[in-house]
C-alpha cells in the first residue's frame, strides 16, 4: 500500500507540475495574461474589443527621447516682461464719492492736485513665429502694458510693441525688431489625441528657460474664465499634465516633432501653482486669430447664430428645456438673422459635426467655428427626430453680415459703452448720453480716474447722444487728448476727464 501512495503522489505532482507549465506557456507568454473572450457555447471567439481597433501597441521603440524638441522650441521661445502705470486723477466729488460711503472726502486733503502713478510688473513667455520678430503670447500677459520688454533665450533683449490683441481667446501678437530669428513650426491641434507625449516650454516662476513633460489628458475644455474679459470668449482647451506655473504664460506647447500645437493660457489650481493640470489654447485657433489680428488688427470672428446650453447644466435645467443627453450640441435658439436659421437648423436639433469634425460639446463647436471667418463656407451635420443631416452654412459676423470687421477708435477705450436709453435719459434729466457699462485693464480709461456707470454726455464741448456720435468726436480729434464731461447717476455735478487716445498700449 505504501508503494501504491508513493507511486500516487509522484504521479499527481508530475502532472501538477506539467499543468502549472502549460498554463503559465498559455497564459503568461511574454509577460501578459491572456483572456480569450468566449461566446455563450465556451467557444474562443477571437474577437478583439471595439476599444482596441486599429492599435498595435507601442513596439519595441526605446526609451523616449524629448531633447530633439527641446532643442527646436528653446530657441523660439521669449521671456517677456512688462511694466504698467495706473494713473489716478483727482476728480471725483467731494461731498460724496460713488466709490462708496465709506470715504467722504476729497483725496486732494491728501494729495492736493497732483497725479499719482503706481509702477506695475508683470512677466510671461511667448513663441516666436516668424524670422522678423512677430511674437504671440496670451493678452493677460501684456494687458495693460505701457512698456514690453522681450528676452531672448541667448540674453538679447528687445523693446516690443503690440500689434494687436483678442480679449475673447486671450491672445495677442507682439513684434521686436530683428531678423533671422528662429521660430516655431505649426502643428495641427486636430491631429492631437488623448495620452499623447506633449512638453510645455517657457519661464516659470522667473526661472530661465524650463521645459516640462508631459501627456494630453482631454481636450475641449472650457473654464469660462475668458468671460472675465469678453463677452463673446471663446475656449475650447487642450488640457495636460505637463508642469505650468506663473510664468509660462504664452508659453507654447509643442508636441515630440517639435511643432506648435498650442499656447499656454491656464491651470486649475487651489493655490496659483501648478496642482496638476494645464490649458492651451489649440494652435489651430492660434493660427487664425494670429492671421486676423496681423491682416484686420481685429479677429473676423464667425458666428453660427444660435443658443446653446452650457456643458455643466444640470439634469432639472436640461428637463425644463428638453435637452435630451448624448453626444452633440443641444439648439435652444436660432437667431433669426443667422447663418443657422438661413440654411434650416431649428430649435432642438443636435449638432453632432462640423465640416465632418465630430463635435461632443459645445467647446468642441466654439473651437471648430473660431478657425473659420465670416463669409466661409462650412457643412453643419445634425440630428433631428432621430435622423441626420447636413446643411451648408455661411457663416456671419456679429451683425449678422459678411463684412469685414474694423478697427474702431473706441477699441482704444478698453471698455464696454452703451448709448443712453430714453427712459434712463429722461429720468436723468438729460437729452442722451453714452454710459460705461465695463472697463477693462487695458485702454486710456483704465489710465484715468473713471468707473462704471459713468456717464459721458459731451466730448471736446460737443454733446453725444449715442456710442455712434461719440466715435464721431473721437475719430475727428486732432491731438488725440479729448476732454469727456460726464455725470454718476445718483450723485450731484459734472466731473470732467481728460484722454489721450495715443496712450491705448
């Protein structure tokens, strides 16, 4: 009985043995589990996930080098510096300020009447793109700016002017006087994908040139935090995990070929330092307000002429609206002058595509309508009642035309104005007026003592009744200085302000 057991547990272990082997050939070869899908019968299907089609997996390619890219974008990158003077005239009211009670005097008990100037300083990155010195950066970094001071990454330095600015995308172009400059190569930000390798280059925290590493982790994104500084903004981020810091403002984002595919514009952080997550501005939207503002000095933005909802609404709101969840743009609203309503589109539609580009949200759309300019011609896919369709559209600007939009002498007031309405004039006690409904960091009212609210009623001695006449006035100024009369709603007397038109940048 003793030989049989002995016999018996050789056996059994010889066979263990002989199955732990085959298994692990099997299963483990190479290193990798294998699990074959099977259908309902126990039979191997050999069929592959959806999620896996057309990927071959990274090879045997090395080690990842990035200094290749590196060393194409560190040369084409600036430091930029600037220095901003706010000026504070002594006009306000003595009896009252409309800057709240809590200050009933006149600063000039302290000042008497002299000016007070307070220095500003401010530093951020950009990317050369082109041999004779155009530089783009983000507006931010060079928002209301007196003096730009541009750094080479080989110590030369340079005075820049502004050529021009987009609040809306927070973009802006800058030009030094140079040549032979080395600058970076357009990408393409539609090629980009989730979970690719992407570095970030600029100066961060005043350091000398740094590049971070990184991979794109989503893209589309919007932080509605261009709102701050336009109206109409438009974002639609590519979001990384590369190190940004303040700093790398303007900074451009490059992929392993070295290419532009992105200017450095944000990152999501509790503390103002990097926490983990960056924005860019796709180059593709770089390229064509880049174009704009060098052509017009103003983007020709497109508009598509309809409402939408925001991404983050909630399920009660979504309801109320019967917006119906899935992938696509809901249509809340079609303008009625719009290049939506002339080719067809209707409330509760979905827009799924444009110009055969899938759109998932309306980031996605805002991005793909910012690379167009009113006048183009563009395909909308939708959905309506479950069937899709494609319309052609002709995109329009603002004012629901073709035209080509100018430049316009108020765009240097840097503010929001709005022509007096009659009730609002009538219970003023006036015949009309202009009233200042927003200023901004950059332009000659945020260089003098004014605030919301205010209302202009005569320029140079002569009355204006309407943000059209008040252009007028300015546009007819010799000199560029215009003295404004104007009134606070609420608050006795006629405070007078003196502008210099010439001092915008």
């Amino acid at each position: 009985m003793k030989l049989k057991q002995i016999v018996a547990v050789v056996l059994l272990s010889a066979v263990t043995t002989l199955g732990t082997l085959w298994g692990y050939n099997h299963f483990a070869r190479n290193g990798t589990y294998v699990y074959h899908s099977e259908s309902s019968n126990g039979n191997d299907t050999g069929k592959v996930p959806s999620n896996y089609a057309g990927f071959r997996g990274t090879g045997d390619m090395g080690p990842v080098d990035f200094s290749p890219a590196a060393n194409a974008a560190i040369p084409a990158t600036v430091h930029i510096k600037t220095k901003a003077t706010r000026v504070a005239s002594n006009n306000l009211p003595r009896s009252r300020s409309p800057f709240g009670d809590l200050f009933d005097l006149d600063l000039d008990d302290f000042f008497g009447n002299r000016m007070r100037s307070v220095p500003q300083m401010a530093s951020g990155s950009g990317a050369i793109i082109s041999e004779d010195g155009y530089i783009v950066t983000n507006n931010h970094v060079i928002d209301g700016a007196d003096e730009i001071n541009v750094t080479l990454n080989n110590k030369k330095s340079f005075k820049a002017k502004l050529i021009a600015s987009d609040p809306s995308s927070d973009l802006a172009v800058i030009k030094i006087d140079a040549k032979g400059l080395p600058f970076l190569l357009y990408g393409n930000s539609d090629d980009v994908r989730v979970g690719q390798w992407v570095l970030a280059v600029g100066y961060p925290l005043t350091l000398e040139t740094t590049v971070t590493a990184g991979i794109v982790s989503a893209k589309g994104r919007t932080l509605d935090i261009n709102s701050r500084q336009s109206t109409t903004p438009v974002e639609s981020f590519i979001q990384t995990d590369a190190a940004v810091n303040p700093g790398n403002s303007g900074g451009p984002l490059i992929n392993t070929e070295g290419k532009l595919i992105g200017i450095n514009s944000a990152i999501a952080s509790p503390t103002g330092a990097y926490a983990g997550y960056s924005f860019t501005i796709p180059v593709n939207i770089v390229k064509k307000i880049v174009s704009d503002l060098m052509k017009h000095g103003t983007v020709q933005r497109a508009f598509l002429g309809i409402e939408y909802p925001k991404d983050d609404l909630s399920d009660e709101d979504k309801s109320k609206n019967g917006i119906k969840d899935g992938e696509g743009v809901f249509v809340l609203n079609v303008r009625t002058d719009g290049a939506a309503a002339t080719a067809g589109l209707k409330k509760g539609d979905v827009i799924t595509k444009v110009n055969g580009f899938p759109v998932l949200n309306g980031a996605d759309m805002v991005g793909q309508i910012a690379t167009y300019r009113p006048g183009d011609k563009i395909s909308i896919t939708y959905r309506r009642d479950g069937k899709e369709s494609t319309a052609n559209v002709t995109l329009r600007n603002e004012t629901g035309t073709t035209d080509v939009v100018k430049t316009s002498v108020l765009d240097k007031l840097g503010a929001q104005l709005e022509s007096l309405s009659k009730n609002d004039a009538k219970e003023l006690g006036v015949s009309g007026g202009v009233v200042i409904k927003g200023i901004g960091t950059r332009g000659v009212l945020s260089k003098v003592r004014v605030q919301e609210g205010y209302v202009i009623l005569k320029a140079d001695n002569k009355e204006v009744k309407s943000v059209d006449e008040l252009r007028k006035v300015l546009e007819n100024s010799s000199t560029g200085s215009v003295k404004l009369e104007g009134m606070y709603p609420g608050y006795e007397g006629i405070y007078p302000i003196v502008i210099n038109l010439n001092s915008s940048n």
